[in-house]
C-alpha cells in the first residue's frame, strides 16, 4: 500500500511508501497521524501551511461488507481544531483495490490554476480543472465521467467549496455514480477548494478484491460478521426498511426533534416527514429504498428519492437531512425538503449546517418559518455568492453572529445535528466533548442514550465516545456498531477479519485501546491550537431555557463534561 | 462615593456604599475588579448574564488636569474576553462631583422596554427612551439637551449598540455637548444595547470641584504635574499643534501606516490626510486645533473639523480614523475621511474596526479601494441594517470569514489599530499579548517603539505594557504617559496628587505594580474565558507576507511574545 502526496504549489504528485508503523491505522486514526505528524496546530486552516488526507480504512478493497468508507482529515476552518469526516460510496473500495492507501494534498496553489486528480491502475495524476469549475457536483459529477467513464467514483467539490464557505462539503457519489454521499462536517470542502483541487477521479471498478492474508478464516468470520450485522433489528430491519429517517418519530416523540431554530422539540407536521412516510411514499412511486451507498453493503441504510413522476430528486436523504432542512425551518412535506437536499448536494453544503443557518436566518425574520420558495432562493444564493449567501455559507455560528441571534446551536463552531441536548442529554454531552464539534456520530446511538436513565448518560457518554472512535479506525460503516457493540459474537468475527486480513492478533482491550489513542491525538492537536475545557460546553441558552414539550434545560455539569474525557 | 447598581430586568436603581478595599482603584482597575468578581467569564456576552460597569478615575471631579477619563468594563462580546475602554469628555469629571463612583447594569431587558439614566444632584433615575430608539448619537443627544439642559454630558449608543452589533461603541459627548468621544473599542456599545439602556445623562456643571484632603500640597503639585505636560514636546507641543494625526507622516514615513488593508505601509496621497495639512486647513476655515474635549485639560490634542463654509463636520478626528478610513481605503482626502468618521460617530461606529471592515470589504471586491460614495454607502447599510451592513457592523473578523478573505488584521477578533506590526513591531507585541485585543493604547506611544532598536522591541512592550496598565487605574489621560514615563519630578508630583487626595502613600514600587494586579485579574478573567497563549498572536498571513515599501515581516517569536507576560 501507497501513500500520494500531492503538492499544489509546484504541481507534483509524489509515491511513498506506507511506513509501518502506520500498519493498523485506517480512516480516522491514519488521517488523524498525519495531520497531527505535518500540520502547525495553529495555522490557517485555508492558509498555505494546512493540509489534507483522503484515507481508506484497514480494509479497503477487501469483500469485508460496509468496511470501505473513506476518511478526510485536514484542520478545519470551521471548528479550528483537527477534523475528520468520512463519507461512503464505492470510492474507497476503489482506493483500497489499487492499493492507495492515503492521499496527502499540500502546499499553496498558484491564482487560477485549479486540477482535478485522477487516479486508476497507470497511477495518479494532476490534470487541469478548466471548464469544471463553477460547476455544481451533479454537473462537474457528469462531465468527469464522459471523460473518465461512467463508473467513476468521485470525491468532488461544489460552488460553495470553491468558494471556501464554512459549510463545504465534499460529495462522494453512490454506487449509481451520483453525488449524493458527503464528507458533511467541518468545511472540508473549503479547505479542498483552498488547494485548488476540484475533483478526485478514482477508477478501479473491474479490479479483485484484495484477498485476505489467511482466506479461510476470512471466508469464515466475515460470513459471521455480515449475519451479525443481518440480525441485528436495527441493521438488519430498520436502517433497510426505513432509513435513518426512522428516526423522525422516534426523536420528536422524546420532544428533542430540532424545530423552528431549536425552539422546540417537537414538530406537529411530523406524521408527513417520518421515515415510515418516506418509504410507503417512494415504495409507491417507484423510488429506492434499502439502497446500498457501496457494492457489498449489506445494511443498505440509502435510499433514492424520486417524485410523484418518478424522476429522482435525491439520494442519501438521511434523517439529519429531514430533520435540519425540515422541520428545524418549519417546513413539513418531503417533497420539497428533499429539493432543499438536492439543491445543497449539488452545491456542495452540509445540510446540518445550512439548516441550522437557515433556522438562524428565518428566527432573525430574514425569510419566514415554513416558506420552502424563500429557502431555495436562500440555498441558491450561497452557491451565486450573493451577500446574503456569503453568510449563510458560513455556517450557523457567523450567520448567528451577523444577523444579531444569540440562540446559536453550535459546539466549537459546528452546528449541532438533529438531536437537541435538552431532549437527549447524553448526545449533548457527545457533542460537547468531543474533539470534533457538534457531532452526532462520536457516540454511542441516539437510541442507546435514549433506552438508559438520566444518571447513565454521562458513563454511556464516556465508554462510547471512545469505542465509536475505536470503530471510526476501522473504515467500518458506522451502522456496524448496533451489532459490533452489542453482540460478541459479531464483536469477535471483527477481530478475525483484521488477523485475517492483516496477520496481527488484536485483543478487544487493544482494539478499544484505539479509541483513546485516536482521541488522544486530536485533543492533543486542539489543545496546541488553542482548545480549552470551556470549548466543550453545549451553548449558554440551552442551560436556561426550557425545551417544549418536556420543558427541560440541558443539566449536565461541567465537570460531568470533563469527566468523559478523562481516560 | 458610591456605587449605583441598575437593574434592567426589574428596572431597579440601588445604591451601595463604595467597599473600602476599593479605595485605590478607579477606572481599567476598578471596572475589572467589578467584573471580575461579578460576571462568570463563559458567559454569553450578550446574555443575561455578563455585565457592564462605567466607572471614574482616582481624581475624578477634581481640578487635576487631564485626569477625569471614564472606563466602560464588560465581557467583549468581540474578544471574548475581559474589555476595558475608555473615552474623554466632561462625563466623568461631572460623575466625580456629583460622587459617583461606578454604575453598575445588570439582568436582561424585557422586550421593546427600553432606558435611559439620568445622574443629577437628586440621584440616578432609570427613564423609560421612547422615542430615542432609533436615533443616531447626534440626534440623541440633541434630544436629551432639550430635555435636561444643555450642559448635559452623555453617554450614548446609536443604531449600531441597538443592534448589538460588535463594532458598536459608546460616544461621550465633548466640552460642546457633542458626542465626538468615544468608548471605542471590543463591541461594548452591543452591551449597552443588549441591555437596552440608549444613553447615561449626567448632570454635574455647575458643582464645585472635590476638594484634596490636603489642600496645600494638591496646590503644588497639582502645578507641578500640569507643568511637565506642558514642558514634554508631546503633550505640551506637538499633539495640542497637530492633534493625534502628526502620527500620520511620522508613521508612513517607517513604512507602517496601514493602506488598502494592510496590504502596503506607505500611502502616495499621505500628504494630503496629514496632521500638518489638517492643522493649516482647519486654521484658514476656522475649525479648531489644540481643542479641550474636557473642561481643564492642559494637553487639548482635540479638534472641531469644519469644512470649506466653516461647518462642522465632525470633531475628535484623530490619527486612527483618519489611517482606517483613509489610507486603508486609499481615500486621499480629509473633508471625505471626516464625513466617513461623522457618520461612524453618529451610528455609533468603531472608526478603527470599520475602517479595517471596510478594508477588508474592498478587497474583496465589494466596493473599490478609493470610492468615497461606495464607502458612506456601505457605513450607511451599517445603520440601516441591510444584510451588507449587518457583516460590516461585526467588525473585521466576521467580514473577512463572510467575505472568504483571509488577510484579517485582527488579534483576540478585535481590529489592529493604524499601525502595521511588520513595520513597528513592538506594538505588534502589544496589539499580540494584551488582554484587550489589538490596541495600541496599551503599551508606550508609538515614538519609543520607532527611536528603539529591533532588539529592544520586546522588552520596551514589556515594561511599558506593565506601566500603561498601571496608568490606566488612575483615570489620567493616555498622552500624560509621555511626562509620567519619563520624567521623574512629573511622576513624583502625580505621587503627590494620590497622597493630596487620598491620603496614602503610594511609592514609586507601589504604583507600577497597580499595572502587574490589573493585567493579572484580566489574564485571569480571559484564562477562564478560554483563552490560551495561542489567543496572543499575530496573523499568520503577516508572519509570511512581506510589506512594502520595507518589505518585512513580523518577526518576533512566539516565545518573545510570552515572555513579555511573564511578570
């Protein structure tokens, strides 16, 4: 396995080799090394001195199922502090079956001069951007692939990107070629259009799987893992049949459903945005639901959401998505929430952080709660670049600061998803704590925190924050952690895929052991950037004022806070 | 003397005995002990729970010249951090007869109620503002001289504080009941505005001064001390000549006079925006130079600036305003360069955080370096509120992060003054490492910073950082600094005064290390709030981005920068 570096500064693409001590880094721990190992904690992050590595997990390229996500890490714009974000789609399997193992792009680009990097069996190149740019994902997605042929997996920047906006992502396209999987968080994108970096083009589709070190016993526990995953009801039932939409009525049931700019936690449209909804409606229409994001998944969470004609309008329309675009901005019917999808995967926006800024904007009366024209309009105006766009792109923090709203629902600067703290406190306490800002994926479910006692949230709070980033360094879906969390079994098999596939023996200790050491690392880089204990703190408002319909305040303390970051 | 305690959620004025403990602090020492002790430093600036404190000098309503200066204290909502600013004018002198030490506002404001203080002889009254919301600072203030005379000083926020937006300041209205002075900087006029409260009107004129409590030896030295004013070539020729803008050559001259956002530090029109060309132009017209902002100060470094039919235009218009609206727009003109600076006094404007907003604004294309219409234009959207307006009136951090401009001259979110670290760098180290954010008024002048070599740059801002700090308790005017620094019988004669008025004995020892407890209590109140080293430093882009006409950089390093905070 390879790394890439790729300096823009002088246009050149550099091979070396992975060292070993690198061997059982994957995703989110390899991304995190080498930022922390190259990158000044305290520069600008869309400066000249930060960078930014695309890495697979530990196996990529292999036929271990919803194992091939891959991880970009970089120093984010938006929080200041050490950032990874990782999206699906066949792009890392492609990654992983040409054996590239990490992309390292550095260096400062020169004015105007924007690539695109292509990369197949004949290696890795820098080729010219021309006429991409300016284009929106979907556009850019079709032009690169009459080039490069129809099954390329690309990661790919939007307008909001080249523009370096807060609240770039970078897409990632579906096993059907289309942008619709994001690197969502952090404005990842920002720094990619900041090195001038338009596209990745990866093409391995008619390459092997890269084949296990000891076969038989992968043939044996990957068997094992997949039925785990299989049975699991969640995995195994409700991620397929509904999608993470499945989550609207649970979550607003428990009154912590984001709505109305975290005004309440529960929306009286939601019967007509659940995922239950959703699936009788694209079941009906001829739309996809149980869609896998990657050949091989076999949880196939995805879906394709088409309209009353059938034409597709979005995919990957995931709950976060609903809920910010949805009922956050007052807005009850799904049709037009997945235009409002449609239209930030074209222009490359997370969607949680352009809902919570649109959430910010309709409380401030700059567009009324509810008006679906007045946010598309807004939405377009950030990829035009309009002064108002200008804003919004920015993400929930500064469009709060600009327009005058205090009720900012940020944690080190990233806009919370779908889960107000009030209502589920332990998820308060995971984006609180950790290293990456408001983030609902650092933890254990939503509905392990949902399922436990009050005085549980904060010890779940702990021991997941540390086995999810355990499982982040895998490359694994985070879907697996249902049935890798719960059930030995599968658990197990987990521990056999790597031996088999990597020859090390792995015991659960070291495999959780992960965790702390990843963790480690990134708070480590936040601190030298500047982080201290008070960025972990859920925002001022949301300790004084009561959350209808359960009227509660977030009341987990401080030094509750401290104490899951200390292992 | 005492304290006024008002309270906006109950609208409640109490006062309360002056604590004895206080007895040695005034001004930057008193309003930080107040808040320091008051206010939890994590809390929202603009929340219910930060607090701002007006509070007097040591000599405050006495006949010492120059010395009745009144601080503003708040948690910044622009830093973050600790902010103490302060502003001339004859309020403070009147608070000192009347005996009023500190005003103290607290709670949250209930919506659309909204006041104002009147201070006369009979006490403090919360009045109820009507139909002063909305008005900018001049009509205000003309408003309220109806109403309580027209000797009235005032203190005031125009529709920037209402906004609480955070280049939003607080003016002070001059000798002539003008509000051309100005708390300037760290957002506080947001505070105000957040707290509802539209002006302080204070009432004192016709009341005699405090007397000493030894009234032979205030005779003395009180002569004494208003001698070594005049005799220093500073503040006894060159400012009450030329007013703060005989910087203006002097500065362009080392190459640090910042131009077209700080992207060269020498201006081909400075001849024309000079301090030697604004002194002949306003004596030809009739303006005044060498003009008293407050009754019985020896120095009058003032000025009322008329324009070609001898009306005024605007007055207190000093170096700073002229650079940030002049230069670092590439305006060449004074009578322009004046308008801008009315408009910014009457929105209640930050001269130096909208200049460098501007600047960064027409860098980026959203108006021409030069366009005079363009730029009243954009500081009138400020008042208005428009979207433009709104990032313009954040000040220049949030418009550079809107704007997607990376060349932000800020330190702790505040905006640097007019004087570019890569060409003075020892007020570089001070715009780094004070707590207030980039200010130029918290280390020595700028002259002791030009005569020094480069190796002593560190250790000038060292001493000079402790001996500023320290004259910032007394309420005495920054420009008796060139006197009390370096001349041991002016210095000796302001010994006299504190033991004439308080009967203590201060020596030398004691004195400076009033500045070492200041800097410790901000420090403190800054540590807590979240700050770190890393807060105390320049942009990365002036470490690496060489400026004309001498093409340096800013070279002192990061451990300089912390050791001058080691005391």
């Amino acid at each position: 396995m390879s790394f890439y570096r790729i300096n823009v500064s002088d246009i050149t693409v550099k091979e070396e080799e992975l060292p070993k001590s690198y061997q059982l880094l994957g995703a989110r721990g390899l991304v995190d090394s080498i930022i922390a190992s190259e990158v000044d904690p305290t520069c600008d992050p869309l400066g000249p001195k930060n960078k930014m590595v695309f890495a697979t997990g530990l196996f990529a390229g292999t036929s271990v199922p919803s194992s091939s996500r891959t991880s970009v890490g970089t120093k984010s714009p938006l929080t200041g502090g050490l950032k990874e974000s990782s999206a699906g789609g066949p792009g890392g399997l492609y990654l992983g079956k040409l054996g590239v193992k990490a992309i390292i792009i550095e260096g400062a680009p020169k004015d105007n001069q924007w690539h695109y990097l292509n990369i197949d069996k004949e290696g890795v190149q820098l080729l010219p951007a021309g006429e991409l740019i300016g284009l929106g994902c979907y556009d850019a997605c079709k032009k690169l692939q009459r080039i490069h042929g129809k099954k390329s997996s690309i990661f790919v920047i939007g307008q909001a990107g080249e523009k370096k906006m807060l609240a770039a992502n970078i897409a990632a396209t579906d096993k059907e070629g289309v942008p619709t999987r994001q690197f969502g968080r952090g404005g990842v994108g920002a720094v990619m259009g900041a090195k001038h970096i338009k596209a990745v083009v990866i093409n391995g589709t008619d390459m092997d799987y890269i084949p296990a070190l000891d076969k038989e016993l992968a043939k044996k526990c990957i068997k094992k893992f997949a039925q785990g995953l299989l049975k699991n009801p969640v995995s195994g039932n409700a991620l397929p049949k509904y999608g993470t939409a499945v989550l609207v009525n649970i979550i607003n049931s428990i009154g912590a459903l984001p709505t109305r700019n975290f005004s309440s936690g529960a929306f009286e449209e939601v019967s007509q945005i659940s995922g239950e909804t959703m699936t009788e409606l694209q079941i009906k229409r001829g739309g996809k639901v149980g869609h896998a994001c990657t050949p091989g998944c076999v949880i196939r969470c995805s879906n394709i959401y088409v309209d009353k004609d059938g034409s597709e309008i979005t995919g990957g329309f995931e709950y976060e998505s609903v809920c910010l675009l949805g009922s956050n901005l007052g807005i009850g019917n799904l049709d037009d929430i997945a235009y409002l999808n449609r239209l930030c995967d074209d222009f490359g926006l997370d969607t949680i952080e352009v809902g919570a800024a649109l959430g910010i904007a309709m409380e401030a009366g700059i567009l009324p709660f509810g008006d679906v024209a007045a946010a598309k309009e807004a939405i377009q105006s950030i990829a035009r670049g309009d002064i108002l766009g200008k804003v919004l792109g920015q993400g929930a923090k500064i469009t709060g600061q600009v327009l005058g709203i205090n009720r900012i629902p940020v944690v080190k600067g990233q806009a919370m998803a779908a889960y107000d703290p009030r209502g589920i406190k332990g998820m308060g306490a995971i984006y609180a704590v950790t290293p990456m800002g408001a983030d609902h994926t650092a933890g254990p479910s939503c509905t392990t925190f949902i399922k436990a006692k009050p005085e549980e949230q904060v010890l779940l709070a702990k021991e997941y924050h540390i086995k999810a980033t355990a499982l982040d360094n895998t490359g694994l879906c985070r879907f697996c952690s249902y049935a890798v969390f719960n059930d030995a079994e599968t658990f197990n098999a987990l521990l056999d895929i790597i031996k088999s596939y990597l020859q090390i023996e792995v015991t659960s200790e070291d495999f959780w052991n992960w965790g702390k050491s990843i963790l480690q690392i990134e708070m480590d880089f936040n601190q030298k950037a500047g982080f201290t204990p008070e960025s972990n703190r859920i925002p001022e408002y949301m300790h004084l004022e009561k959350l209808s319909p359960k009227w509660e305040v977030f009341d987990i303390t401080n030094e509750e806070l401290d104490s899951i970051l200390e292992f």
